[in-house]
C-alpha cells in the first residue's frame, strides 16, 4: 500500500487545498460517528468516543503534514467500524475496558507508522506505479520491514475493533489478510522488474511485514 504526496502549488491553490483537506475531515468526522453511533443505536458507547477522539486527533495532526489526506485509506477506516458497532447493539463480545485501550494504542500506533511512512518516501502511492526519480528507499521503517505501510495496515486492521471492544470484528483481518498479502507479492514482482536498486534491496531487508518474523 503506496500512497503518493502529490505537490501543491503554492498561493491561492493551497489555501483552496488546505481547506478542502479539513472540511473533508470534518465530513468524515460526522459520517464516522453517524455509522458508529446509528449501527450501536446508542450515544452510551464510550469505546466510540474515544476511538473517534483517538483516530480524528491523530487524522487531523496528519493533515497538517500533509495537507491533503488519502480519502480511500479513510473510507476503509469508516466500513471497518460499522461491524464493531453491530456487536455493541447485540452485546456479542464482551471484552474488558483495558483490552479496548490497547486497542486505541494501536490505533495510534498505525498512525505513526503512516507518518514516519510519508515522511521517508514521498513517492509512496495508493496504486502500484513508479513516478519519474523514485528509487529504493531503505532508511528508517525501510530498515525493519520492505512494506512499512502494510504493516501498518495490518494494525489497523487489529486495532479498531479491538478498540470499539468487538472480538468478532478482528475477523475480517482473517479474511482481508491473503488479499493483502497477494497483493504484497505483485507488487514486489513489479518493482524487482521495475525499480533500479530494489533488487539490492531486497537482499539486504529480508522481511516484508513483521522484523524477524516475515
């Protein structure tokens, strides 16, 4: 998962960005909480509170760096959170207060994956592409791991449900989880063809998700 920052010229056009970028997070903002508050079919949810405290925070620190944020990443946050909701109206899961803290943790934690990520690669891109320049990066999350953003993906995957203390929404990480990782392998099919220097690379960082693990 490669997400791109594309330039903004600077003047007029990034004053009309920057405020595109934050009338869209508070639509999201209010799009989020319509889903998670209408499917829990009450305001008594407080592991919805603060993950929404927790995610909008962290969104809207990004914004500032970025000035433009990536609307597919955060629509997926928005359908991830909908099944988690469910489960607070019909009391499926039962799960203790500090389980779901750690699950905000994580939360935050994917968060700071995705900015030291834009920081360190700015050719990162939402599609499988290259851009005119781009060469292998290998500092920083690029040491640990060949896809930090995936990994930070995976995160987020545990994380939200765990944080509106729903068990039975850590389940599509089970099923998403063959998508991602074939998704993966074509990719790093395509920059070993592609990329000058990701060959090299790859020798030197041997895993692609999870240091020392895989």
């Amino acid at each position: 998962m490669r997400l791109k920052i594309r330039e903004a010229k600077p003047g007029a056009a990034m004053v009309g960005l920057t405020e595109k970028a934050f009338i869209g997070l508070l639509a999201l903002f209010l799009v989020m909480a319509a889903l998670l508050f209408g499917a829990a079919g009450t305001f008594d949810y407080w592991q919805a509170w603060v993950f929404l405290a927790v995610l909008f925070s962290a969104s809207f620190a990004l914004t500032l760096y970025l000035v433009k944020m990536d609307p597919a990443l955060r629509a997926a946050d928005a359908r991830r959170a909908v099944g988690p909701a469910l489960d607070r109206r019909f009391g499926w899961s039962h799960m203790r207060p500090a389980t779901a803290f750690a699950g905000h943790l994580l939360v935050a934690l994917d968060w700071l994956g995705v900015f030291v990520v834009f920081r360190e690669n700015s050719y990162t891109s939402a599609t499988i592409e290259l851009a005119p320049g781009q060469k292998a990066i290998s500092t920083s999350p690029y040491a640990l791991v060949r896809y930090p953003m995936y990994s930070s993906a995976m995160i987020m995957l545990l994380g939200v449900p765990i944080a509106l203390g729903s068990w039975w929404g850590v389940l599509p990480l089970v099923v998403m989880s063959p998508a991602l990782v074939w998704r993966l392998f074509n990719e790093e099919r395509f920059l070993e063809a592609n990329l000058p220097g990701y060959a090299s690379y790859r020798a030197t960082v041997r895993y692609r998700l999870i240091p020392h693990v895989w």
